[in-house]
C-alpha cells in the first residue's frame, strides 16, 4: 500500500451531491463534501481529491467564474484555506489531484465544501469524463496531523457515481476479412454515443442490404435485442468467393453504417483475425475491472484475440495470480482468445516498455521494478534490463513486442529474434513508423503490429476522448488456420500479420512464381515454396520478382508506399487523372514534436482562400468537441497530432486556382493552386516528422480496392525488406509486415 494505513476509520468520510448516473462527457455540477473524522485536521494538514490519470474529466480552475471548470472550496467553520490543483502529482493511477491544505484547524464535524463546476457566476460547469465508469470515484486522501504523509479514506467512505453512454449517434457494422467458402462468420452491430461509447439507448429497427446474397441474414435487426448496445447475427455464410460488405439503414431508408469489405477466397490457406492485445484496466492505471475489460473486447469490439498488458510495477502477485484464471476462464478456442501477459516497463535508458505474452498460464511476471507493489512481490523475478528480461525469458513460450507509450522503447538496446519477432508502430498514444526504421537500421528482421495501449475500458475500439490521447487505437490482423493459441503463436512468431490504425481492410501482399524457394521456418529448417506471404523469410533464384498488392477496404485508397525497408520504391496513387482537376485540397497536419511523453503537437490554424468553400470535412478529428470553423473564405480549427495526422478537406468551385494562406501557430506559408498537381506539396515543420501537406483530391470518393503488382529486382548478398504502408482517404493507415526475400547464391544452400 503506497499510502499511510494509520487508523482511516477515524479520518472522516466524504460524499456527492449526486447519487444518480450521470451520463458520459455531459455538463454538470458537482458538491463534494468532507467532513473530519475524530482528529480533525490540523493547522497546515488537509486533504487531496483525485481522480484516474486516465480521467478527461474538465480540470478544476479557480481564477473564472465564468469558464469552465470553476471551482470553489470553503471550511463550515472559516477556517482559511490554500488549495491547487495539478495533474500527474499524486501516487498512479490517481494522478490528477486537488490539493487542499488548511491554514487553520478543523474539528470533527467540521466540513470541506467543494463545488466542481460553481454555476453561480456562468460557468457552464465542469464535463465528465467522455467513456463510461461503473464506478467513478473522487479518492480522498487525508492529512490529519500535518505530516505531509496522506490516508486514504476507506472505500466505504469514498464518493463514487456511475459514468453511463449517452443516446445513439453513430452506427457500426463489423464483418472478418477472410474466410472460407462455406464458413459460418457473424456480422457485428453497435450503436455508440458521440464519444464511442456503445449505448443501450438505441431501440430502433434497422434493415440490413448485403452487396450480395447471405445465407443466415436477417432482412432487420432491432437494436432492442443488443447486449448494452451492441449484437452478434450468427451463422451467416456464402456460397461463392468474391467481395461482401453490409449496409445498416434507418426506417428512412438512410445508410447508418457500412461494414468493411469481407473476402471469400475457395480454399484460403488462412483465415484473418483482429487482435488487440495491449490495454490495461482499472487494477493498474485503466478504466472498470479486467472481466469488464475482456468482455468487452469479446461482445463490443468484436475482436478475436485480446491481451492485458499492465504495468508490471502495478501488478500485483495476487492481480497477476487472479488475471490468469480470468483468461484461461474466458479463452474460447475457435469464438474468443485471451492471452496471459504484462508490460514489462523498463526506462527508456534501459530498453522501454515491451509487451510480454505467454502461450499459457502459471508463467512468471519478470518486473522492471517494484515500486508500487513492494509488499506484494519479491525480487526474485525482477529484471532491471531489457536484457536481462530476453535472458530470462529465452526459455519460456512467451513472445515479446517493443512499444511506444509513455517511456518508448529503445529496440537497440537488446533483442531476441526468437521471443520479439515484430514492434509495435500505432497505439492510442500515436503512430511511431520510426520504430520499426530503428529495428531495420539494428539489423533486425521485425513484423509490424498495432493496438490501443487502452486506458479507457473500451479495448478494440479504444476512442480517444478528450484527454492526453490523439489517436485512435491501433488493431492487428493475424493470418491463421484456426483460432486459438498454438495458431496465434506459430503467425505471430513468422510476422504473419498486418496492422492498422483502426480500420479492418482485407490486405494481402504476397511473391508469386519463385524459383527453388526457400522459406525459413526456424534457424536451421527451412521449407521449399513457390509463393512468399506476409512476414516470410526467403531466398530463391529468381533475378527479378513481382510484388502482388490486393487491397479491398472500408474507404478510398489515398496513397500507398511500396517500401523496402527505409527505402520508398513506389508510390501508388488511386485516381491520379480525377486528382489533377479535383476541387477538393486536403490540408494535413502531421507528425509529433519528439519520441517520449511530449510528442503531442497543438495546432491552431487558420487557412483563408480566395473563394468561400462549398463545404468541408475534418478528417481523423476523434475528439467531439473539435471540429471546422468556415466563415466567409476563412476555415479555421483546433486540433492535435501525435504522429500521426489529422486533416481538412475543402471543396471550392475551381480549386485549380487562386491562393491558399495557411498559418498557426506552428508554421505560416502561402501556396499557389494552380500549381498543385498529383504531388503534395509538403512544408517540413521539424520536430518528429511534423509537417503540414496540402493534397489535391477528386471530387468524389476514391476507389476502395486496388489490384496491382510491381517488378522487383534481386541482387546476391541484398536482402529486400519489402512491405506496403497505405493511406486511406477517411485518416487511416496501414502497414504490412515486410517480406524479407533474397537471391540465393549460386550452388549454396540457406544456412
């Protein structure tokens, strides 16, 4: 326990004014009240309230009574009193915290009044936090005697309400990507409110339009019949190979949703599942309990696989012991599988955080450090490096992925080719390319994955909010056989994956046609083959190869990079003749100031045009509370980057001409229309890739699919390192693992 346990029964309690749900990201106020336990407090003693690190919850202000966040605090007895507030100032994951210090004593009985939100002079109140909260609580901590070493309140004796959706604003529908002739597969629906919380409020009926003939579906669906917003239409299949997507329409007959593009393929030699296996909950630095958590990922999110990554220093031997059985309880081979794993979070300076996952239960938990769960753990098990973790790891079944979060992590500093076969480049935290360059310039053959690192309760389809977070969280697709553990470690281990911002596409890449190919199954077994796939090692004797792309998504193909390793060898750009006389200039804002915890970017910005536009369309704007600003020929917004990008689309009457003048407060510069052609024009902004691109674009929507193929040659003694990065039109990307593929020396078989 970080805190002093010193008598709590005899320090008071505190309450709310409201005792109801209020709902997710609504305006309110709010009394809390604190009244002394049998000591009192004394002269320059007190208490501090906080909330999650994980809260966006408005802060407190005390300086506007007019401004959000007003916040006013008095003693029933006049005592004066000093009071602050910061985030991140208390032990995690109670980080944002009001400080209250009396200047004078307090006396049992006697009270604290705090008004989050004081309406009394204008202020609109304070917003709650924007993701639901089965039990959201103000911890109180107590300071009776002045000793600056604070009690916290029994739980009992805390304030908590429940944080509940709001009414229906968007519809999703959910389809797998690959399957089978003949497979069952299940279409998932949901209802969410304006902050991505699946809501139960929405009782509506809705009919479903598939692009072609589905057994087992329902000509409507009522959302009536959802499981807190969300359901499951089970038992559908097809009987031919081709494309399926799904529309959801009002009793209007407007489309609400469109699922992502479903493949069947005759005798596919994989089916795809999406994972995402890094978040945590509310027993380290999240949001509600582990089961609440995995569930769900399982009936909300709709995902195949998911993992709990807590930080190891907040993981306890007995929440470790507990989150064991819950994922042998809840894994499903074949519907639903969980993973048992931890994030080991070394500094920076000693390797970063690294995802841990372990094929089964009962493993070890190798901590970085103990610093919040001394009394609970022995160093027996601790690993202070990154290196000493692979050393201890080397003979366990357990796979291990670099990240980016908080600390970020330095791949250079230690690597395991046998237990770290892919990093991870997207997260709710943002988009990190520069970790798998890190990998390559290492010399290490990696795959590329993706997940949320959520905090927020919402794992697979982790919203941002409002706070600290800029992006969506990330998803994997895993090429497999079947759905369950020894298949999901086998593809993990040979890259067989492909990761997205978000979005579910049906993605394949592959190298048709070898000649004596060769696959690298383990270090000293390699298998004869004639086609290479996603995350392949292979020599062969062909001087040249084709690189086969087959893309069929939810939105437009903006752009795709065909790489070889740093190297871009093409880039491919849909509807290139609609763009050159397009009427829509996409204005993009991208990148991050540096790799740690201040990478995010704040952009205000201000674009005036000659002609007033005919309308505009933000572009990766997931907080709510953004949006565009159009007054006469100015277009105007607020938003973030952290990495990753976010834009606007204008549309005018002739964008082929005029002038375009940006400025923020990042960068200002002027561009001239008519001389922006199918190439962006980009203006470097420093930082960490931070840079500002204007684009020109169709007026219509992109094509969504895209099959194409690209020559490649090979050179004895190059490895190629070749994979796609893809741009979609509505802000998401994705990114193939590499193929890692060479020509074999003449007479000289691989080692």
């Amino acid at each position: 326990m970080p805190f002093n346990t010193y008598r709590p029964d005899l320090m008071g309690h505190a309450c709310l004014d409201q005792t109801g749900p209020i709902v997710c990201g609504s305006w309110t106020s709010l009394t809390l009240t604190y009244t002394a336990g049998h000591f009192g407090i004394d002269d320059l003693g007190g208490i501090k309230i906080s909330i999650r690190s994980a809260s966006d919850q408005t802060p407190p202000q005390f300086d506007d009574p007019t401004a959000p966040g007003y916040t006013t605090v008095s003693a029933s007895n006049g005592a004066r009193l000093k009071f602050w507030y910061r985030r991140n100032s208390n032990i995690r994951p109670w980080g944002n915290t009001l400080y209250i210090q009396c200047l004078n004593y307090l006396s049992e009985g006697d009270t604290i009044t705090v008004r989050m939100g004081d309406r009394s002079h204008g202020s609109p109140g304070v917003r709650m936090q924007t993701f639901v909260e089965h039990a959201y609580e103000y911890r109180v901590h107590v300071d009776a005697f002045s000793t600056y070493d604070y009690t916290v309140l029994p739980e009992d004796r805390q304030p908590r309400i429940q944080l509940i959706p709001g009414p229906a604003a968007v519809h999703r529908a959910v389809l797998p990507s690959l399957r089978a002739v003949g497979d069952h597969f299940a279409l998932g629906l949901k209802a969410e409110d304006r902050w991505g919380n699946p809501t139960p409020e929405d009782k509506d009926t809705y009919s479903l339009h598939p692009s072609r003939p589905v057994a087992g579906l329902p000509e409507t669906v009522s959302m009536a019949t959802s499981l807190g917003g969300a359901l499951r239409v089970e038992g559908l299949s097809l009987d031919s190979t081709g494309d399926l997507w799904v529309e959801m329409r009002d009793t209007s007959g407007k489309v609400v949703a469109r699922s992502n593009t479903l493949r069947i393929e005759e005798k596919p030699a994989f089916r795809h599942f999406w994972s995402d296996m890094h978040g945590q909950s509310g027993e380290t630095i999240g949001t509600n309990t582990a089961r609440q958590y995995f569930e769900f990922g399982r009936d909300k999110s709709f995902i195949d696989i998911c993992g709990h990554q807590g930080n190891d220093f907040q993981m306890t031997d007995t929440f470790w012991r507990e989150l064991n059985e819950l994922t042998a309880e809840l894994y499903e081979p074949g519907r639903y599988v969980t993973v048992p794993g931890y994030e080991w979070s070394g500094n920076t300076s000693v390797g970063g955080d690294h995802n841990v996952w372990y094929r089964s239960e009962g493993r070890p938990i190798y901590r970085a450090q103990r610093s919040l769960v001394m009394e609970d753990s022995t160093d027996e098990n601790t690993c202070i490096d990154a290196g000493q973790l692979f050393e201890r790891l080397k003979h366990e079944d357990a796979l291990v992925v670099a990240h980016v979060g908080g600390r970020y992590a330095d791949v250079s500093y230690a690597h395991d080719a046998n237990l770290e076969p892919s990093v991870e480049v997207h997260s709710a935290w943002g988009t990190f390319d520069w970790i798998f360059e890190d990998a390559h310039k290492a010399g290490y053959r990696v795959g590329i994955v993706a997940a949320s690192d959520g905090h927020k309760g919402r794992i697979g389809a982790s919203y941002p909010g409002s706070g600290k977070f800029g992006s969506l969280g990330g998803l994997t697709c895993h090429l497999m056989c079947e759905l369950d553990r020894d298949n999901l470690f086998e593809a993990f281990r040979h890259r067989r994956h492909y990761a997205t911002t978000g979005c579910r596409p049906f993605l394949d890449v592959r190298v048709n046609g070898l000649q004596n190919g060769k696959r690298r199954l383990h270090s000293e077994v390699w298998q004869d083959i004639d086609a290479a796939l996603i995350g392949d090692i292979v020599t062969c004797d062909n001087s040249e190869i084709s690189l086969e792309i087959d893309i069929s998504a939810h939105a437009g193909i903006e752009r795709i990079e065909v790489k070889d390793g740093l190297k871009v060898l093409r880039h491919i750009q849909t509807a290139s003749e609609a763009r050159t006389a397009g009427n829509r200039i996409r204005v993009q804002c991208e990148g991050a100031e540096y790799r740690g915890r201040s990478r995010r970017v704040d952009w205000a910005v201000a674009v005036t045009l000659d002609t007033p536009p005919l309308r505009t369309e933000a572009v990766n704007f997931w907080n709510a509370d953004c949006g565009v600003t159009v007054a006469d020929t100015a277009v105007s917004w607020d938003y973030v980057t952290t990495g990753g990008i976010h834009a606007v689309d204008i549309w005018l009457e002739d964008a082929t001409k005029g002038q375009l003048d940006f400025k923020s407060n990042v960068t200002n510069f002027t561009a001239d229309l008519s001389t922006l052609g199918t190439d962006d024009l980009v203006i470097d902004c420093g930082g960490l890739g931070k840079a500002v691109r204007l684009t020109r674009l169709p007026d219509t929507p992109l094509p969504a699919t895209l099959q194409t193929s690209l020559t490649i040659p090979l050179e004895t003694g190059t490895e190629r390192c070749l994979f796609i990065r893809v741009v979609f039109e509505d802000g998401h990307i994705a990114w193939t693992s590499p193929i890692y593929i060479s020509q074999r020396p003449d007479c000289e078989h691989p080692e």
